[in-house]
C-alpha cells in the first residue's frame, strides 16, 4: 500500500473548505454526479473512435445510500493509478486561502477556481474512497482513501466492473443528507436534465397497499431535454409541456423563444413569455441556468438584462464563467455578448409575432406589456427594436403603434405652440366625464393603467419631440389642448371671488386635501362644475411614491381644483340669486372697501422710492390702520358670503356632484347629500 500527501500548501485545507462553504454544502451531489457524467461521456468517446476493448455495456450512472453512506458509481473511463495522483493529488493550491477568505459565501467560485468538484465531498463526508478500474486494457484497480487530512492511502483492489465509485462516509453534522427524500429531492434539483442516465435506487409502484421496489431502475432525469432537441422537430405542445414540468402550478405560457448559438459564444435554452397572474408569482418562477445541462442556479441576474429576469425557462451555456463573483460577471465580456444576444432575440420574436400575427399580439397585449415597458424604460437597445411593436391602448380598447397613434392624433390634438398633446386616463370609471368630454371634441384618450405607465409617459416625453402626455382630468378639456388665445377672463375680479368665497365655504374638510375654485367659461351645455388636479403636482406625488428622496412631494397636500362653468344656467342661478339676496348687505362693505383701497393707493404711491427711514411714523401708522380696517371689511363681506351659501341648495349640491363623480364624497358628506338630493325631489 502506497502513503503520501495530498499536494496542498495549506495545511489542511479540508476543515477550511468546510467551513467556509457552510451554506452551499449540497453541491457536493452535482459535483459528482456530474464527475460521472463526465467520465461516461469520455468512455462514450472512446468507444466511439474504437478505442474501447469491449462492449461499452449499460452506462447508467447509480446513486446509493447506504446506512452512513452515499455511493456514486459510474462505468465511465475510470482512473489508473497515476490518473489519480495526477488529477486527485496533485491539486494546486496557490494563493488558497486569500481566494478562499475572498469568496467564502460562493462555492461555485471555489469550486471553479480550484478545480474542487472532487473535493467538495469533504463538505459533508469525514471519509472519502475512491474505487476505481481504467477502461484501458489490462489496467489495475485500486482504491483511495482519505480521512480529510492531507493524508491519503492507495492500494490496489480487484474490481470486475470499469468505472468508479465514489464513496462518502457521512460526518454526523451531515447526517440530513442520508435522507432518502433530500437526496431524491438534490438530484431533482441539479441533475434533472444530465445527459447520461442517473437512477437513484430503483423504481417503486403500490402492491397490495404498500409501496414495494420492482426491478426497473429509478431514472431521474431526461437526458434529451427540450432545448437541446432540434426547433424543427419540436411541435407547440412539446413546449408547453416541457413549461409545465419546470412550473407545475402556472399557466400556459404566451410566447416562446428558442435560443441556438453556437459562435462567437455557446448557448442553448427556452425562454418563456409568462401569463402573469401576479407580482409573487412573477417572481417565484425564475429562470434556470445550466451548464451543459448541469444546474447551476437560478439567479441570473447580471447574465440576463434585469427585464429578461422576468421571463421564465431554461439558459444552457458553458461559457459564463461560473467561477467569479457576481460583479466580475457583468464585466465579462462574454457574458455580455449573451445578454446581447438575448435582448436581440426576444425583440425579433415579438416583432416577428408582431408582423405575422398581430391581432394574437394585440390580444396578449396585456400579458406582454409589463416586460415590454421595462425593457423599454430600463434597456436602450431594446428601446429601439420594440418601439415599433409597442402598443398604445385606448379607452375604447383599440391598439396602436406609436407611429399609428401620432398621425391618429395629429390633426386634431395639436396645441397653438405645436405641441402635440397626448391626452391619457388612468381609470376608465373614475374618469368617465373626462373621458367623455375629451371624446364630444373628437379627442382620443389613452388608457394609461399598467403598474409602469407613469414612468413610460415621462420616458416616452423624453423620447418623443414635442409632445406632451397629459391626464384627461388635468384641467378642463379646453385648457388641455389649447387651440386658440383666450378671450379673457370668465368673469370680473369681483364676482369670480364671489363665487370662490361661497364655494369654499361650503367644501366639506378634507385632510391633506385642498382646493382652488375657479370660473370658466366652459360653454351652457357643458357640465356647471368639475373638479380638476394639476399634471404636475400629480405626478410629482406620484413620482415621490416610487422615489425614494422625494418625500417633499408626498407630504405635500393633494391640490385640485373646482372649475365652476359660468356659462352654466345654475351657476348664472347661483351668482344672480347672490346678488339680489346680498346687494344690501354686500354692495355697502365692497363701496367701502374700494375707497379704503383707493386711499391705500394713494399713500403707497407717495411713500415709492423712500428708503423706510424716509417715512414718518404717522405715515405708516395710518397705512397700517388702513390695512387692517381692509381685512376686517373682507372678513365680514365673506361672512355674509358664507352665510348666504351655506343656505343655498344648489351651491352644496353642486360641490357634491363634482366630488361624487371623483369618488370623493364620503360618510357624513354623502349622507348629508343624498338627504338633500331627496328633499330637491
Ligand atoms: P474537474 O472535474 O473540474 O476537473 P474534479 O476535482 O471534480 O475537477 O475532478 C478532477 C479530475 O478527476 C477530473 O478532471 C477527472 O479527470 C477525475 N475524475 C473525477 N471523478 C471521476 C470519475 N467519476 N471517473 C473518472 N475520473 C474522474
């Protein structure tokens, strides 16, 4: 028997890589399952080139538990004795431990790195035997065996049988992994897809109510996956069923795509276009990334663009670098060739759908939009394919390109300046005034009510020249498109603050919400009063929503307005009922407060251009008196204002129909209206 020391510069290296790959010790199944796999690929080879002595026999690779034990056995090449010094002993250790502290929470780096798959049985065995018999001719067998010290034995053995087991003697902080189930449940998850047949004991049926072992071997994986098959001889359904087999619970996918290159990089795979039914569920599938068909994980951020990583499927390539930490990923340049390609690849299929198929496309419109907004806000490259299959949506429910949706809109929703205005909803209920009177001018109104709306109408303003998007509820619809200058104001000064004061003072108290009133000259047959909110201000709250930094904004109360029609009969009512009801008590205080008015004038233009020193005391005095002599007045005119509204019917109940058709009146306020509302009956 032969002694010797495994070639290490650290000196024991085991208990190191132990520890350190704490949370990845289930690996060590993949790495040598697929060790296996390798070695029975290589005989495959060699058998082929009739190299082999021999019939190459079932190449089945086993996977056994034993009491402590777990044993992979392979018929592949199997190693000769100075095969095992060469490629087990000798392993270079240069630089361990540095690398080792550096990616201590990476095992596929480690591994990688170290050519460790071998080794990392140490992770859960406190002893590891190789046994081993060369396929070639005449070849001895022998046995290695290693307790975890750097320490090894190799003695020659008889073995009838070519190939290897490997055998781990489980340490008692691994004993989870002698469990029947975890195992079966590993080789699921790695070994699914291997391309040489993997059993793990043998296969079960129920006879007489108990579940006995028949004589058939349990193969778990598929040695053919789909993706490595050929696109032209696989039909709809092999798609369909290979979606369900990797996500059992989802539903049918919309799209596929299915990816071959073989230059300037390898990759292989299916990608998905999922039906989302939610954001958890959206999440929970995730793509599966292999390395010749060995699984590797499932997070593939930084080998696929952020927007991709919500699809679902199958990635195969042995050339992204598993060995390197995320971040160098990115950076490699392969990897980016991949992610590349990919964006390509994605964009093409859904224009080629697009082309041949457009009203299949249009009706998977919804499902397809959430991807194809993040790709376009976050993937420039993407931008510039799918921007001429992106769809717009109207409230009506009809699609259009952008290109189809600008000359819709051209002739008729262009603004005095040029602009062409994009007018938008985002609920079609709760707009439906709105949306209605932007229709009776002929306008189109977009509805704007997926989850990344917001950001693709700020996007696309960037995008676009001279465009604008705007709410339908924004302002009234004329102040939205403006076509034309306007022919002055609705109303006097006077009688707009009338209006103003008699409405505010019957607007029930809403918190964080507050109100301007406005009169506008809307035309007799349009609505007596609508409420409106600044584009603006709204999308700056909404922006501090998603935003983190913004909260200036979401503090901020909500601010609309209430545009009171002065065209409108009832608001004529309104304003002709004031003034034969207030004349006697209002038209004295508003005589005195222009003469107070006409006074302070007077004052302040002598006091123009003195420095403050310059005026006399008495001067500011009197200015002063003035002015508070002036508030008094004001207050009392609005007193008898708010007196004579808060009587006056149909000023609250006009406040109530415009915060009714914007879901605003509630409780108390609702009650009060609806009891109102009866007694005008
Ligand atoms: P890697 O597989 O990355 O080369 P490993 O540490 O897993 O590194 O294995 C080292 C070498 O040992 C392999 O390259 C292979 O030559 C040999 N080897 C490992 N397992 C087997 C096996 N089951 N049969 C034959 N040779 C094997």
């Amino acid at each position: 028997m032969q002694k010797g020391n495994i070639g290490v510069t650290t000196e024991n290296i085991f208990p190191v890589i132990k520890k350190l790959l704490y949370s990845d010790h289930e690996i060590f199944l993949r790495e040598l399952v697929s060790n296996a796999v390798d070695a029975t690929q290589k005989l495959k080879t060699v058998a082929s080139t009739g190299e082999l002595k021999g019939e190459a026999g079932d190449l089945t690779v086993h996977v056994t538990l034993g009491k402590d034990t777990i044993t992979v056995s392979d018929r592949g090449i199997g190693l000769t004795a100075e095969e095992i010094d060469k490629y087990i002993n000798q392993i270079a250790f240069s630089g361990a431990n540095d690398f080792l502290e550096k990616y201590k929470n990476d095992a596929n780096a480690i591994i990688g790195h170290f050519g460790l798959g071998f080794y990392s049985a140490f992770m859960v065995a406190k002893k590891v035997e190789i046994i081993t018999r060369s396929y070639k001719e005449g070849a001895q067998a022998v046995k290695w065996s290693c307790d975890g010290s750097p320490e090894f034995t190799l003695e020659e053995i008889s073995k009838d049988d070519r190939g290897t087991d490997i055998v781990l003697y489980i340490d008692d902080e691994s004993k989870e992994f002698l469990d029947e189930n975890r195992i079966s449940s590993l080789l699921k998850k790695y070994c699914s897809f291997l391309p040489i047949p993997v059993a793990f004991g043998k296969k079960k049926e129920w006879k007489d109510g108990k579940q006995v072992e028949t004589a058939d071997d349990n193969v778990i994986n598929e040695t053919n996956p789909l993706w490595t098959r050929k696109p032209g001889d696989l039909k709809d359904e092999d798609y369909k069923t290979f979606y369900r087999s990797l996500y059992p619970m989802s539903d049918e996918p919309l799209f596929w795509i299915h990816l071959n290159v073989d230059y300037p990089f390898h990759l292989t795979g299916v990608l998905y276009f999922p039906k989302v039914k939610s954001n958890i569920e959206l999440n929970k599938n995730k793509i599966q990334l292999y390395s010749n068909q060995v699984y590797v994980t499932d997070s593939v951020e930084g080998i696929v663009p952020d927007f991709l990583t919500l699809l679902h499927g199958v990635l195969d390539s042995p050339d992204i670098p598993l060995n390197v930490s995320r971040s160098y990923l990115q950076s490699d340049s392969n990897v980016k060739k991949i992610s590349t390609y990919i964006t390509k690849k994605v964009a093409d299929r859904l224009q080629s759908i697009f082309k041949n198929d457009r009203k299949q496309f249009e009706e998977k419109w919804d499902d397809l939009k959430i991807f194809i907004n993040y790709g376009l806000l976050t993937q420039e490259d993407f931008y510039d394919r799918a921007k001429d299959f992106s769809l717009f949506t109207d409230t009506d429910g009809k699609h259009y390109t952008f290109d189809e949706y600008k000359t819709l809109i051209k002739d008729n929703q262009t603004d005095k300046e040029g602009n062409l205005i994009y007018l938008y909803a985002n609920h079609k209920d709760e707009q439906y005034s709105y949306i209605e009177a932007a229709k009776n001018k002929g306008y189109n109104v977009l509805l704007m009510d997926g989850q990344l709306d917001i950001a693709v109408v700020s996007m696309l303003e960037q995008k676009f020249e001279k465009v604008r998007f705007t709410r339908v509820d924004g302002d009234v619809i004329d102040n939205l498109i403006v076509k034309e200058e306007k022919k002055g104001a609705a109303l006097d000064a006077d009688k707009q603050d009338v209006l103003s004061v008699m409405f505010k003072s019957q607007l029930p108290a809403m918190p964080k919400v507050e109100f301007s009133i406005l009169a506008e000259a809307l035309g007799e047959n349009a609505s007596p009063v609508l409420i409106t909110q600044s584009e603006y201000m709204r999308r700056m709250k909404e922006m501090a929503n998603i935003q983190a930094g913004m909260s200036f904004y979401g503090e901020m109360p909500d601010m609309f307005n209430l545009v009171l029609n002065s065209d409108h009969k009832l608001v004529k009512g309104v304003l002709s009922d004031e003034e034969k009801e207030c004349d006697t008590t209002v038209t004295p205080v508003l005589k005195e407060m222009s003469e107070i008015d006409a006074q302070r004038n007077k004052l302040r233009d002598k006091q123009k251009g003195k420095k403050d020193e310059e005026i006399p005391t008495a001067e500011k005095d009197q200015l002063d008196e003035l002015d508070k002599k002036w508030d008094e007045l004001r207050a009392k005119k609005n007193e008898v204002l708010s007196g004579y509204a808060a009587g006056n019917k149909i000023v609250r109940q006009l406040i109530d129909l415009a915060l009714l058709q914007n879901g605003m009146l509630k409780g108390e306020a609702l009650n009060n209206f609806v009891k109102r509302s009866i007694e005008l009956i």
